[in-house]
C-alpha cells in the first residue's frame, strides 16, 4: 500500500518560485513535459490535488519529489513558535528563529521554503528593522502572491503596512489597507495588528477619527488573544493620538493608568522608559514643568536620545533652573539624533539661556522652519511659532507679533511654550492680560493696516484676540 502524500498548501507557490528561478512559463514546461499548456495550467493552478502533470514538472525542475511531499512535524511546530513569539513580542523569538535558519538548507528543495521566506520577511520587518533584505523578499513575493493562501496574503501585507507606517511611505498605503480589511482571516492577533497598524497609519495621514476607531477595533481583538505587550504598545499609541487631538488630560489619565498597573498590578512593561518619557511629555503640555522633569529624569535612566534631553532642558529653563538646563543641553548635543533639527533646538535652548530672545535664537528658529519644517509634527511647527511671537514682543516689535499671531487665531493650540505676555490667575486656568500686554494693546491700537490692510484694528478685533488668547491653555 501506497503511503499517502502530504501536499503542502504552499506547493503551487513553491512550484511557480521555481520556475521563476528557471526562468522558465508553463507554456515552456508543458512543451518539455508533453502536456496541453491550459491543462497544465490549471494542473498548477490546483496543486492541492497533485497528478502526475505535476510531478513531471517537479522533475523537470530538478525537484526532489520525495522531499516536496514529506512533512516534517519538528519544523512546523518550530514555524508556530515563531509566528507566536512576534505576535506575542516574546524574548526568544530571535533564538527561534536562529533555529529555523539552521533548517533553512535541508528545506530549500520543500514547500517549506515558502515558510521560511515569509518568516525571514517577518523578522527584518518586525524584530531587527534591518531593510537591507527586504526588496528581494518582495519581489519573490510579488512573483507567487497570487498562490499564497488567504492566510499568508494577509500575512504579508498586514507586516508590509507595518513596514510602510514605519518609513513613512503613504503613498497608496490606503488601498493596501482598504484590501488587506476585505481578505477573510480567523486569526485574532493577525487582525489585532492590521487595526493596531491602521491607528499609526491614519494618525500620520490626519484622519483622527478614523485612528480612534481602528484603535477600539485592536483593542477588542487584542483583548481577546490576551495579547499584553501589543496592548501595551496599543495604549501607548493611543496616549499620542489623545494628545494630538487636544484631550490632554484623558492622554494623562490613559499613561497613569498603564503606569498603575506596571506598579501595582506588575505588569511587565517592555516600554516603561517611553512610558515614562510620554507622562513628562503630556505634563510640559499642561506647563506643570516640575512633575515633566521628574518623570522625565526617570525617563533618562534608560533612554539616550537629543529629544529627551531637549525636553527637560527646556522645562528646568521655564522653572528657573539654567545650570541644570545647561547640563541637559549639553548632554543633549552628545546623544544619538532623534531628529537633526532637535540639534538646532539645544543650540536655540543655550542661546536663550545665554541670551534671552537675542536675534541668533530668532535666526535658529527660521532655520528650523525653513529646512526642516516637513519633519516637524504640529505641536513642534506651533512651538516655533509661539517662540517667534514671544521674539517679537520680548523685543518690542508689536506689529511683527500680531503679524505672527494672526495665522495662530482661531486654532486650539498644544504646546510646551506659552506666550510671554500672559500670566495666569491662581485661582483660574485662563488667561489674563498683563501689564506689559496693555501696552501692547494701546500700541497695536495706534498701529494701521495690521489685520486688514485698510482698517484699523478695532474693538471686535480685541474680542477675537481674547478668545485666540484663552485657547493656549488646556482645560
């Protein structure tokens, strides 16, 4: 009695890779292995059912016919340890796949190469972020997608979105999006990360509403594979998206409840340090400065990077403490880049530590906008932009001010700066003028042509202007 073959359900992928590599058509096997060319075809086409036009083909194509249907249980446990230590963010999953490397050669004349193609795709992608592989992973792929199970076509583009968000590369990246959704998947962590890389996607591309959405949508599947870390990371994204779109405080409220439950539930927290760094993030937004500088000492313990030290050099500036700033700016010129631009940040930080609002931080800051202002993200580009009205006013330069305000009016604005010429009432969270800003207003009141170019600036103007002032702040 015959033993019955195992037929892979990656054999038409691995069939059709061969040929690719042979370059050779079905219309050149079926010549070679005398059979009609559509019959052929449609032989390929069904490998699940193998004939013997199949296996002509294999042995024309110098195959081991005996290793294409022989299954081998060690390795495709070892694929699924794999695929559940990157889903599950799990320590080994380097050393697992350090293993399945070693099998790599015994395989390579087995539908099995298909697993391991897909597996080295992964992981260079998810694990390492090492691209240098990447474009003959994808031009193998794009050779044998039409072959691949649902699964494994789900599979590759829900790891090629991730690696899209990642580099930056939106362009049709809705479409990948839009069609990876319709395939059919049972697989709960496979959709969880779809929805978890569709957050980042539609942030980055401004749809806020819809980010919001897909994070509720990695949530429930997330949670229901009980999947820790991705939720973890979710969170954090999620935190980002809330701070984005002006909910500063529910953005607080989401990092200290991820920080309770690495505390009080001892949650293993893989990112505690960015958890850490985002909760001083949110604080310098709110301008309570001093809790941003603890939490982001602790930040310090284990992260090394210019825009950390950017940002608690700024914040013990704006409570007084220069020398420490000054210590913070240099560590920062010494660490590795989190953005060129954070450079000239540090050198507009010591000049205004130096020099308060002198004309070289005013030149800093143009520089920024000028070279680097499509790297910038919104809080950063109305930073700037805060900054260079506070130069203007610092110097009494009152019409340039209300110049630089005017794009500013009508927008809720989220930053770590604040506008010199307000002070806030202890009892109330809103704006009030000072002294120096009436002078302000009585000079801009003598000024022409500084809103609308042939009227003066009236009193419904002034009433625009207190409602943009009380949007500074965040309630």
């Amino acid at each position: 009695m015959t033993a019955k073959r195992f037929i892979s359900n990656h054999l038409a992928a691995y069939i059709k890779l061969k040929m690719y590599d042979n370059k050779v058509d079905e219309y050149f096997l079926a010549k070679n292995v005398q059979v009609d060319s559509n019959q052929l075809i449609n032989s390929l086409n069904t490998c699940y059912r193998v004939n013997d036009d199949v296996v002509k083909v294999l042995i024309f194509l110098n195959t081991d016919v005996n290793s294409v249907f022989k299954r081998n249980l060690s390795f495709e446990k070892l694929r699924n340890d794999f695929f559940y230590a990157v889903f599950y963010s799990l320590d080994d999953r380097t050393k697992i796949y350090h293993q399945i490397l070693q099998q790599a050669d015994s395989l390579k004349s087995s539908p099995y190469s298909i697993d391991i193609l897909m597996m080295k795709y992964i992981f260079c992608i998810s694990v390492t972020e090492d691209y240098l592989n990447l474009r003959y992973y994808l031009d193998r792929f794009s050779v044998i997608m039409p072959f691949l199970s649902s699964y494994y076509r789900k599979l590759y583009y829900v790891f090629l979105l991730s690696y899209l968000d990642n580099t930056s590369q939106y362009k049709g990246i809705l479409n990948i999006f839009n069609y990876v959704s319709s395939l059919p998947c049972e697989d709960i962590n496979l959709k969880g990360r779809l929805y978890y890389t569709g957050l980042s996607i539609f942030r980055s591309l401004g749809n806020l509403e819809k980010a919001k959405n897909n994070y509720f949508q990695a949530k429930r599947y997330l949670s229901e594979a009980n999947n820790i870390a991705m939720l973890e990371n979710l969170n954090l994204k999620y935190s980002g998206l809330l701070r984005i779109s002006g909910e500063i405080q529910a953005s607080l409220k989401n990092d200290l409840k991820l920080l309770e439950d690495y505390t009080v539930k001892q949650y293993r927290l893989r990112n505690i340090e960015i958890l850490f760094n985002n909760i001083a993030w949110t604080y310098s937004l709110l301008h309570d400065y001093k809790k941003a500088v603890f939490y982001y000492q602790k930040a310090l313990e284990t992260l090394n990077d210019n825009d950390v030290y950017f940002n608690i050099a700024f914040c013990c500036y704006r409570i007084g403490e220069e020398p420490m700033a000054s210590n913070y700016v240099q560590l920062g010129k010494k660490a590795p880049s989190c953005g060129d631009y954070i450079y000239l940040l540090l050198d507009w930080l010591e000049l205004m530590i130096q020099d308060r609002y002198s004309h070289k931080t005013m030149q800093v800051l143009q520089n920024i906008l000028k070279n680097y202002e499509s790297d910038l993200e919104e809080i950063d580009k109305d930073t700037i932009k805060i900054e260079i009205i506070n130069y203007y006013y610092y110097n009494r330069m009152y019409e340039e001010a209300i110049h630089a305000l005017q794009p500013l009016m009508g927008k809720q604005l989220i930053s770590p700066s604040e506008l010199i010429f307000t002070k806030k009432n202890e009892n109330r969270h809103d704006f009030l003028f000072s002294e120096d800003e009436l002078t302000l207003r009585s000079q801009l009141m003598e000024s022409d042509d500084l809103f609308f170019e042939d009227d003066d600036l009236g009193e419904d103007d002034w009433e625009e202007l207190d409602d943009s002032f009380s949007r500074f702040t965040h309630n």
